[in-house]
C-alpha cells in the first residue's frame, strides 16, 4: 500500500495556524470593503465610476490563488482517485465503498433538497419583495440569455458519463467525467494487483506530489486572496443590496445551518464520533471554502484535515474527497430549491405536485457533477428554473447577492464531504484492516 503523506510540502505550513490567518483576513476585509464601499459615504469611499478598477486589483491576489489550484486541480483529483482505489489493494474494497457511497450522497442530497423546500415554503421569501421593485434587474440582465441555458437532465447525459476523449474532458474542465475516467483507471490498475501496477502507480505518485508542491506555493497566497476577494465583494455590493434581499439571505442561510445540524446528527449516529470534536478539526477547511467560493481550491486542505485531524483511512480520505467536491454539493442543491421558489413566488408561479416531484429530481440531478468553481450554481438554477417554466432571466435578481450565498453554500459542500469520509470510515472499518493485511503481501495479485 502507498504509505507516503498527502501533504508533504504543505505541512509546514498547515501547522503555522492558517484558519487564524484566513480569519483574520476576512475580518479585515470586511472593515476595508466597508470603508471603501461608495454606499456608505465614507471619506476614503471609492468613487463609482473607478469601483470596477480598484476591485480588479483587489482580486489579483484571489485570481492568481485560483489559477494556481484549478491549474493543478485536474492531476489532483486524477492522482487521488486512482490512488486511493489502489492503496487499498482489493477490488472488494473499492465495490463496497461504491456501493455504499452512492446511495449516502443521493440520501444527504435528497435531505439538504427538502430541507430546502420545507423553509422556502413557510416563509415564503418571495412575499416580502414586490415584482416592480426587481424588474429593472431582471430586465437589465444584459446580453445574456439566460432562458437559453439548457435545462439540466439525467437521461440526457447518461452517455456523455464516460468521456469519449479525456483531452476534450481535460480541455473543458467537465470534472464529472475526469472523475468517472479515474475512477475506471483506477480499479482496472487495482484488478492487476499491487505487484504488476506499481511502476505506473509510482508515476502517479510523483504526479500528485507535484501538484501538492504548487499547491503549498498557492496556499502561501491564501489570506491575500481571501482578503482581496471578500473586500472587493462587500465595497461592491453594499448594504442596500443586502438588506432588500434580507430575507431570502437569512432563508438560504438558515436552510443551510439546519443542514450543518444534520450533518452533525449523522457524525452522532453513523460516524459514531463527537459532534463538537468535528466541528474543531473542519473549521480551517471551511473558512477556507467560504472565502474562496470553491470546493476545488480546499480540496487539499479537506484531505489534510480527512487524514490527519479526523484520522480517516487514507484509502477512504483519496476516494471520498475528491469524488465529494465534484458529486455531492448538498448546500448548493438547498440553495437551488429555496432560490427556485423564491423566484417562482415573486412571479407568482405556482407549482403543481408534478412540479415538486420535477424540482427535486432536477436539483439532486443537477448538482451532481456541478463544477467546484465560484458562481456555477446561477448558472445552473437558471437551467432549473426554465425546465419549470418560471422566467430564467429572475436569476438575475440574485446576482447582487449571490456571492456570499455562494461562500456559504461551499462551506457547506465541503463539510458534507468530510462527513462523509467520518461515515465510510467507520462502515468500512473491517475491510480496512483486511486492506492493511492485503497490502502488506506485495505479491499477492488480487483479480476482479
């Protein structure tokens, strides 16, 4: 079995407190957005007209920490995969872990999805804003045609799964199948056996070594990005924006600590572990999503925090990690129900039974394989809203407070990741230790 430590060259750096330094930059970006923001009439206000170029400068350091991680991103969740389907050096392994992960990420996601309905319907945040006061934003959404944006389905993608080629899977960034293609490489190296796969499995290794060298150089960027990126959301957005859309903010937002308190729930019951202990060791992970809006870039420092903090089987950590931040995006499916029917209840669309039962499919289907990138889920709720016959171009409405809906929800996403890996780890904790025996026989060859 692969012995060696994810996080090699991070680990320095991991230890230097990073949660203390992302907090505090975020607090601190907070206070400048505020001061620089023109609403609030401050004497260092930046003027509305030049509000654009500052806020392009106070996210290079944000862009540069992106484009360094979804540079390496691909190789990452390639490497990972395939090695953690290998280190475990059992076939029968890799078909229990499937088959239970599976059905645990339709589960969770059906629950965030309800979760989502049950609070938009109650509230019913859409009551609280009148059509006309919305409809310049709605009609000002530029030249984009948002109804054009074709309607997510599952029997209509069920052939494109497996990519006819991995240059144009790798070219178009499509991590859903860069995943599945892992995920087949990956078990055929595991059915030659340990001994005939390790020459190509030590490429591998060497292959996600790297990727993690640049990703401690990016992660050195870390406070700077959160710090540029979060001021120059608030200088932009404002309060007014904020407090017109206050309730259906506090909506998603609530929706989404109920979905925390699930998540503990299962950390309870099924993880068998002590709630407020988790919630300890992933805070780093999730002050990091939050600031960066995306599962991709903490997808490092969630393996970290999986392997070293939770102390989960590596096997299950390089398995669980990367499938999660491309298939299981419970806080963004919550965030495209509540969004869905805010939108519909603005317009005054009813939806009939059918309709639910469609919402719900298309929400759990959609979010599986939605790219872990900053602002995918408005693109995704406006190809929901259209399948439902509700004005896609609403969505245009949320844009002005999107983005830390967006933080929120990523938070989420990840955490529901890592305790997913507290779960598999505790219902494969057999076949793990019959793993650890298997591996410790080099020759041994184990055939599907």
């Amino acid at each position: 079995m692969v012995q060696r430590l994810y996080m090699i060259r991070v680990r320095g750096l991991m230890r230097s407190q990073l949660w203390a330094q992302i907090l505090v930059a975020m607090l601190l970006a907070i206070a400048t957005g505020l001061v620089l923001s023109p609403d609030l009439g401050s004497p260092l206000a930046v003027p509305g007209d030049t509000v654009a170029v500052v806020g392009e400068w106070l996210r290079l350091p944000g862009q540069i920490f992106l484009n360094l991680i979804q540079m390496v991103v691909i190789g990452l969740v390639a490497t990972s995969i395939v090695l953690g389907i290998t280190s475990s050096g059992n076939a029968n392994m890799l078909a229990r872990v499937a088959g239970r992960i599976a059905p645990y990420f339709l589960m969770t996601t059906t629950i965030a999805v309800l979760i989502g309905y049950a609070i938009a319907t109650l509230v019913q945040p859409g009551s609280f804003i009148s059509l006309s006061d919305v409809a310049p934003a709605a009609a000002g959404s530029g030249d984009v045609d948002l109804a054009a944006t074709p309607a997510p389905t599952l029997a209509g993608s069920i052939a494109d799964i497996i990519p006819a080629s991995l240059a144009e899977a790798t070219l178009n960034a499509n991590m859903f199948q860069i995943v599945v293609a892992s995920l087949i490489g990956g078990t055929a190296l595991a059915s030659l056996g340990i001994g005939r796969a390790a020459p190509l499995i030590q490429i591998i290794q060497l292959v996600q070594d790297a990727s993690l060298t640049i990703v401690g150089w990016a992660m050195r960027l870390a406070p700077f990005a959160v710090f540029g990126l979060i001021s120059d959301f608030v200088m932009r957005i404002g309060i007014s924006a904020l407090l017109g859309m206050s309730v259906y903010i506090l909506c998603v937002a609530g929706g989404l600590l109920v979905l925390l308190g699930v998540y503990l729930l299962i950390v309870a019951v099924l993880g068998r572990r002590s709630p407020l202990a988790f919630a300890g060791t992933v805070a780093s992970a999730q002050l990091l999503a939050f600031s960066t809006s995306s599962s991709a870039a903490t997808m490092p420092l969630s393996l970290k925090t999986a392997e070293q903090g939770l102390k989960v089987h590596p096997a299950v950590a390089r398995f669980v990690i990367p499938l999660g931040a491309t298939v299981n995006m419970d806080g963004t499916a919550l965030y495209q129900v509540i969004a869905a029917l805010f939108i519909a209840q603005i317009y005054q669309v009813e939806l009939s039974a059918p309709g639910f039962v469609m919402l719900v499919v298309t929400v759990v289907g959609a979010s599986i394989g939605s790219p872990s990138t900053p602002g995918v889920g408005i693109i995704i709720l406006a190809g929901i809203l259209h399948s439902l016959g509700i004005p896609a171009s609403g969505v245009a409405i949320l844009l002005g407070v999107d983005r830390i809906l967006d933080m929120c929800r990523t938070a989420i996403n990840v955490t529901g990741d890592l305790v997913a890996c507290v779960v598999m780890d505790r219902w494969l904790a057999g076949a793990l230790d019959e793993t650890d025996v298997v591996a410790a026989q080099p020759e041994n060859e184990v055939r599907s």
